[in-house]
C-alpha cells in the first residue's frame, strides 16, 4: 500500500453544540444575519462579503438565476415526467446541459480578460489601463484571426444594448467594482463593433465575468456561480411543470412529426407510437 | 472515532498479469468468449449464463434498448445541445427520467407476481400452480378496490396484443423459461380484461417482470435491466442527435409558444427571446 | 394526431430592451434591489417576500447550504476527478443523492405536519390549535404502530438540542412565524421524548419543514429549498477538491483495502489495481 | 416565428402490430436472434454487425464494462446511500465521471490514430502503410514538443503488457481488424518506449481507440461505448452496495479525517459530526 496523503477539509464542522462553515459560527453569525448570496459568496471565497460585495454579488446571482423556456429547463421538464419522485434528479438533469454552450461564456470572458492583464509582455504598464484601446484591439485581432468567437458579445434579442450590462455596470459603479476589467471590456465591445461592421454589446455573460475580475474571483468560480443560480432556477421550472405539465405534450409532438415518415413502412399500418 | 467496518468487494481485481471480474479471468475467460448481455448477466447475477439462459436474457435486454422519441431521449439530446463535449452527462441526463412513470412498472410487475408465490397464506399450495385463476382475480380485486393501476397490463398503441410479449413468450417456451410467473401473468390479464370490460394485453414491461421472475432475478435487479439497456439507446440518440439535431428548434418552437401571451407586457415590444 | 394542448409558462420573458421574471422588470426591479434569497422566493411562489418572509426564507436556506463531508459531497469530488471540465456535473452527481434519506425528512416532517391540520375529522378545530398535545400523542402513535419513523426528530450529534433548530425558532418567533405548526412540531417533540424514554429533539429538517408549513410553502417546495442551497456548497466542495483533492487518495485506500481479500487468486500475483 | 426545420428521427417507430428499430422488425428480427452487444453495434452504426464484426465489437464492450473500485463507482455507491429509491439516479451519478480524465483516452486514441492517416500531407501514401515508423515517431515528436500525454500508452499496474490488449489484438487477428490502425498504434508504443527510455505498453483504451477505427466507428462513437458498458458495471456495483454496503463507513472515515483539525474550535468540544 503506498503512503496515505491526509484527507482535509476547511469547510465545515461541527460539536453537539455548534457548527462551523468556512470558520464562522453557523447558527450565532449566518443564520438571520446573512443571506443566500452572502453564503454563496462565503462557500466560494471562504469569508463573509463587505456591504457592496454583498450587493454586487446577489445582482450577479440573480441575473444567472432565470433564463426561461431553454434546453436545460427542458430537460429538467422531461425527467420531471418520468421521475416525478425524485425532483432532485430533474434539477440534477437540468445542469448538466449547462456546459460550453450555454453557460461556457462566463467563463471565458472571464478568462479572457483575466490572461489580458496577466500577460507577462503587458504586464504592468497594460495593468495600469495604460492603453486598453490596444489590448481590446489586440484581443479581437487573435480571435478574428483564430476564428474564434469573442466571448461575452453579442445577443439575438438584446440590441443593440443588453439591458441587463447596463444595470450591471451601474451598480458596479456604485459598489466601487467599475475598474479596469469592465473597462477593457468596454473596449473590446467598441473594438469588435469597429472591426465587424455592426453593433457588438456586452451581453449579461460577458458583463459577468468582467465583474467576477473585479471581484477577484477566478474563471471556475464564475462558472460555479451560473451552476448554483440556475439550480434556483430549474427549482421554479420544476413546480411550474408539475403545476402546469408541458413535457408529455412536447414529447408526443415530437415523436409524432419526426417519425411521420417511417410509419406504415412495417405492414402498411400508420399510427403514433407510444412506447410505456 | 467508531469501530471499523472493513469494505469489502467481490466484484473486480487485478494483478500485472490478469485480472478477475466476479472470479473469472477477464482475458481468458471472458473476452471473445461471452457476448455484451451474458457480461451483463454476470454483474447481476456474479455468474456465467447457460445457453438458454443467455438467449432469454439477452432478448429482454434487446427489448429495453430503444423506445424512439420519448421524454427521456429528448432530456439527452437537450443536455447534448448544451454541453456536446461531455456525451456522459447526456447520457446521464436521459437515465435521471427512468423513474415510476416509464420503467417502474417492469419492477412492479415483478414484485407483484414475486409476492403472490411468498405470500405466506398462498404458501406452497399456490406455488404449486393449483389455482392460478383464484390468484389472478385476487390480485385485480385488491388493486381494484385500492384504486391501484396494475402494472405490466395494457398499451394505447400494441392492442389487441404487444407484439414483444408475444415474441418473448415464444422464446421463453424455447428456452424453459415458460413457468408458473408467465402463466400468473397470463392468469392476471385475463381477469383484469374480464373484470375491466375491454383487452388489457400483457405489455412488454409485464412480460419482462414475468420473465425476471423466472429467472429468478429480483424487482431491483429488473429495474437494473432497463436502465443499462436505455443507456445503451441514449447513446443511438445522442450520436443522432449529433448527425441530425432537433434539440435546439424543439427549444425554439416550445419557447415561442410558451411565453406568446406574456411578450408585449413589458415597453410594448413582442419579439421571442432567446437567452444565451 | 391528437388535438394540441397549449405550451404555456408564466415564468419569463423577454423583449430587446425589458426581462421579465414572474411578472417583474429583472433589470429595474430585482437587480440590485433584492438578495438571491429573495429570487429563490419569487422563483418557488411566483411573488417577493415581505421583510420578514425575507429574513426567515434566507435563514432557511443558509441553514441548508452545507453539511460538510456527507455523502453527496463525496460523490460531487469523485465526479470532479474524473471530468473536471464539466463542473455542472459534479454539482449534478452530488444532487442525486438527495433522495429519501438524507434530505427527505424536511419534505416529511412538512407534509406530516401539514396532514394533521388538513384531515377531515380533526377539522377547524384541530386547526383552531384546541388540543395540540393530543394531535402530537396520535401522531406519535400512528408512526409507533406503523414502525414508521417520525421525520425530523433526534440527530446523532446534536443533542439534547439542535443549535440550528434554537436559532430558527428564534428568528421565527421576531418575524412573525411561529405558529401552530410549530407549536405542533414542538408538541410532537415532547409526546415522542415520552413514548420512547429519551430525548428526541427537534433537528434541523424537522425545523424547516415546520417553518415552511408557516410560510405556506408546500412539501414539495421544501425539497426543492433543500435542492438548491446544496447546490450552492457543491459548488463549494467542487472548488476545493480542485484545490486540495481527496477523493483520488479516498479511492485508493477503498480500492486496496476492498479488493485485498481477492488479490492473489490469479497467478499469485499481490498488487493493487488501478484500472484507467 | 422563424422558419420550422422538421423534426426528424431514423431510429424508431412502431405500429399497433410491430416496432420498428434502425430498420429492423424488433420482433421477427431482433428478439431472440441477436444479443446485446449487436443491438448496441445496430445503435451505433445502423446495421447489424457481421459475425467477425459481433465478436470484435462484443469483446471490447465486455472490456470495457467494469473497473472495480473507482471513483465513478464510488459516486454510484454515495449516490445510492442517499437515494436507494432512484438507482437510475446512482447509476447516472456514475457516469457523470466519465470524463477527460479516465474514459477519455479511448477516444484520443481514436481520434490520435484516425488524424495521422487523414492528414493531407501524409495522405494515401501514408495510409498505404508506406512508413509506419515514421508517421510513429512524427506523432511521439509532436506529443512530446507540446508536453501532451500520448493517449493509450502505459499503465501503473499492467505492466511490462497489458493483458487485455494482447487478448483483444489476437481477437483483432481471428476477426480481419488487425490491420494499419493497430500496426500504427503498435508503432507509437515503440517508437514511444525508445523515446522515453522506459517500456510503454498499449493499454486497453489504446488497443480499443484502434480496434474503432479499425470498425470505421468515430472516436465520438469509441467515448459513448464506454460509456454504455460502464452503465452495465455500474448497476453490478449499485446491486453490491445494496447487499454489502461500503459508502456510508467509507464517508464517515472520511468526514472524521478530514475534519479532525477543525474540532474543538467551537466551544472546546470534539466529537465526529453527521448532519442529516
């Protein structure tokens, strides 16, 4: 048997008497003091938010929370109507949809402007904000050429300004989280728009992860930060299908228009399958 | 600290030079010796199939692999769409909705008919097959009068007859497997159509949790069956899905439906939405 | 084909420059004014809480956030080391074992709770608090009769109290929510300690479960308020094994000490396995 | 609303009197007449394997199925322990691990060895077999300069072969697959072994990742077939721990371990903790 590497948690313990998360007092200093977004910011940085974290935090969990009728939310509804016991499973099925489609942007914005800074020949003087036009047109100019998308712009529905950037970044400017990360993602906005020809706003995911720099938070945490909001969010679609079911409806619309082609091929016989 | 229990496996080992699965030599004994549904047999079972049994066992895997376009295929090709670099979760996602609605009656209708022989009251008497119609009406009598469905009986599509049931009761009398659960099963349709008024068929769930029994594999283990068979058709789908998607217009269509009578509320604007 | 039923959902919308979320503006109305506590609210019962709902929602769902090492954090960390470039599915992995055991009894204890009020005979005068301590007694029976056990009494650790359960009821009690349902738990509390000779505490689940009776939240939304606070502290869990990772080192030792009876049957050959 | 792209599916339909899958007659031309392994290479490929094709296909199904004790059979068994009543659920939670990490080295052979005979520039010639030592050492090279692990190559335990790879090779010879693609892989592994000094065997996921190509089956189709057969060892290790279980002492070891740092800060008290 090799040698034992210690097992270690920093998370969370507990006596008869008390509990402790990430070294706070669960019952005396959480409970009744702190609010969900508080916890999630104390699960992920290990310590309590200031007022305006706490303020810019919760908005950014609150955007991530909805996003409506979309794949994951569907999936979520289909396994509700096979599992209806175990809702657990349906919202457990709704995110893992959540991969690098949908959810992905976050993070790599985040990422994004995170190396931009990072840059051993920018370095500093590019951290100074000295010349953020460049970066952002240096930024577009790897992607165009890579024929990668930009991530973080652009919305089918939201133009030509995602009213949820806007808020996001006021309530930045009030909290003190408007610096340099929004601001080169501004330039890259502009730049993209320059280099494209038309309108390229800063949708809610590319406003999220240039926020999540500001608050020091790394590119896996944004993403976490989606995953939990939208488990919120696939609870309130799982009540609403039980409420009010659209999964079987769906299913039966599907099938139907998608093996209308094959029926009849066995025995000349035509009619929907529904197999229990 | 509490008193140790040692964990213990008895299903897979190795060495450099072989390894063992439920103590058969993996390369020697197994690999280009047994087929995909006699391996499975030995993980439920922790033995080799004899010949009749691997036929009977295989076709009630075959029958499990594939129901087209239902709930649980659209949940995988809706997580596909979302995260393609990940097909397990896909997978995974198609499996959550394997619940009480879909599969549950094939482990329903074992354990009804497992429990009819070891009720202690029926005892050997009614092992011995003396009166198997007495049985029958017994057991749609108490789920009559307890508003239960009973599981295994009926389909809106195969009727007069599930053309599976009948197929795996063919191989069943091949392969004796044709014993006294089949002939309850049988008994119980009977009196259910009798006391229902209309054909209630024995479905292919039915006939399975009769063959199961048979067998001599419990409720869980038949339960166990439908998951890894499904398993193996959530990939057919999500490889289709690939080729040929209809996750995303499935979204598009449901969303644009769905939310048609609240668009306009907010400023006067009506156009669908589509949030990344 | 069947005639159509519509697809309907009152959750969200959108339009270019406006969101809505269960009937509120996301950018005027939610971002920035409420916590993700409150958004959890909206999502489960379609309206924002009022101060108090506030303060006694979000101290029910910190006090579910985190549970340290259990079960389902194992499983989020065993998933994280095979694929951590999906995250969302070791928050799903974890999710799934939030079924009957470990999270169930909050689901229980509501429903018990809310079934002692609603039943027929007990009526509006049960209902009108007459006679809680022989409520509690018949509960207490029916459970011993039918060797249920009672949901959310007793823990392992905490005792003769649960320091969350104190601090719950104290937060009830300043906004407003505690009750008779409450009161029943409180009752049912004392009836058990009497029948079974030793204390039998209210815990944490039993707790919420009377506090969400209060608030006029269904059992099935208490499960779903148990689903989305351990999706925040998988969230947490997840970022620390990427930090500080356990589960390798937890599979080896189970691995070697589990297969150490088997080890040598084969060629004679003692070594452990670690099959990629 | 945009423009409806039709739904469309080729994989199964059915009729009152007859199911139809992939083409086939489920009834007359599957059950009983083929096993599950070749119904897996009909779900994958769309027709029914020749006999060399189902004995191939068969025995790297059988490989693949089970692993022991690893961490995605542990997160099944955590899983379970938490959810006995979903075992589509622990299952599920098993697969989720399938990632980059254990599983995903089949589909890199794949796709490592598949890139190497259609890249342009080496073209037919290449895939003449013209100079397989080259193209072996051209792929060691380029590994090596961009710090990447050669997928399919060496293996802690088995070792100076891997037993399963010299098995499924001589399959590979009785079936007609041992052809340019496991000449290839043979190669690397040689050309690999003298480049790093030190005996680089192909492992099992190196010898399937050829023996796919070998099918004509994608490195996308190679991913999903380990995912399908590990379903299958997946309800074998859930079944296990239902009858003999592990998860619940191997959590409490851990949580005891792992915590032990912490105890005693709150109030002087030191006891293990178990949160329900």
């Amino acid at each position: 048997m090799s040698q034992r590497t210690p097992l270690h948690t920093d998370i969370a313990w507990s006596t008869p008497e008390a509990i402790g998360v990430h070294g706070h007092d669960l019952c005396n200093d959480l409970l009744g003091e702190v609010n969900f977004g508080d916890m999630a910011f104390l699960e992920v940085t290990g310590r309590l938010p200031t007022p305006p974290q706490s303020r810019m935090f919760n908005a950014i969990l609150v955007t991530l929370v909805e996003h409506g009728i979309v794949p994951s939310t569907l999936a979520a509804r289909m396994t509700y109507a096979g599992a209806p016991e175990a809702m657990q499973a349906a919202v457990a099925a709704g995110l893992l949809g959540l991969g690098s489609v949908f959810v992905g942007s976050t993070e790599g914005s985040a990422r994004m402007l995170a190396q931009a800074f990072a840059a051993p020949d920018d370095g500093p003087a590019a951290a100074a904000g000295a010349d953020l036009p460049a970066l952002a047109e240096a930024i577009v100019r790897t992607h165009r050429t890579q024929k990668k998308i930009i991530p973080g712009l652009g919305h089918p529905i939201h133009k030509p300004v995602d009213p949820r950037t806007v808020r996001l970044f006021a309530i930045a400017e009030q909290t003190g989280f408007h610096g340099r990360y929004v601001a080169l993602m501004q330039a890259v906005a502009q730049a993209a728009s320059a280099a494209f020809g038309k309108p390229m706003p800063i949708n809610a995911t590319g406003a999220i992860g240039a926020l999540c720099c500001e608050m020091g938070l790394s590119s896996q945490v944004s993403h976490g930060l989606g995953v939990m909001a939208r488990a919120v969010g696939l609870v309130g679609h799982v009540l609403e299908e039980a409420r009010r079911p659209m999964a079987v409806e769906l299913w039966h619309r599907a099938e139907d228009e998608a093996t209308a082609h094959m029926r009849g091929r066995l025995h000349g016989q035509a009619s929907p399958s529904r197999e229990p």
